[in-house]
C-alpha cells in the first residue's frame, strides 16, 4: 500500500464510518477516483468488522438464552415432582 493511501486510511480512521458515508454520498464529485475507491473499501472493511462483532454476541446470547430455556424446563419438572404428592392429594 503506498504512502498515499495509508494517509487516506489514517484520515478514514479519524474521520469514522458514518461521517465518511455522509461526505461520500453527498459530495462524491469532489474526490478523485481512487480516493473514493479506497473510501469505499475501508468502509466494506469496517462494516464487516461491525457484522462480525454483532454475530459474535448474537451467538453468544442465543447460545446463554438455550441454557436458560433448559434450566427453566428442568427447574419446572423438578417443581412439578416436588408438588405431586400435594396435587395428588388434592385429586383425591
């Protein structure tokens, strides 16, 4: 990567996604094409960043949500044994 370039992506950096987003769509014109090129692919680069990030804890939670569900079920069964010879007494 030249120098150029790399000064671009420091700019990118301080100037963040949704600023540069912004300036891309509204004054594309004003930037060389290489410049916008580069724009571009930093930002696919940030937003799967972003997408990783938020698929990483999407895992996370449906995988802490399973465990919950089963402890639920299991600590439902276990009251319902406790229970049975007060239900049962109750039937009868």
């Amino acid at each position: 990567m030249t120098d150029e370039r790399q000064n671009w992506r420091k700019a990118f950096e301080m100037t963040g996604p949704d600023l540069m987003k912004l300036r891309l769509e509204s004054r594309r014109n004003e930037f060389s094409p290489a410049y916008t090129r580069e724009a571009e692919i930093w930002l696919l680069e940030k937003d799967a960043e972003k997408n990783a990030i938020e698929l990483s804890r999407f895992r996370i939670i449906r995988r802490w949500a399973i465990v919950a569900g089963v402890a639920a079920i299991v600590a439902a069964v276990g009251g319902v044994i406790a229970a049975w010879p007060v239900i049962r007494d109750w039937i009868r």
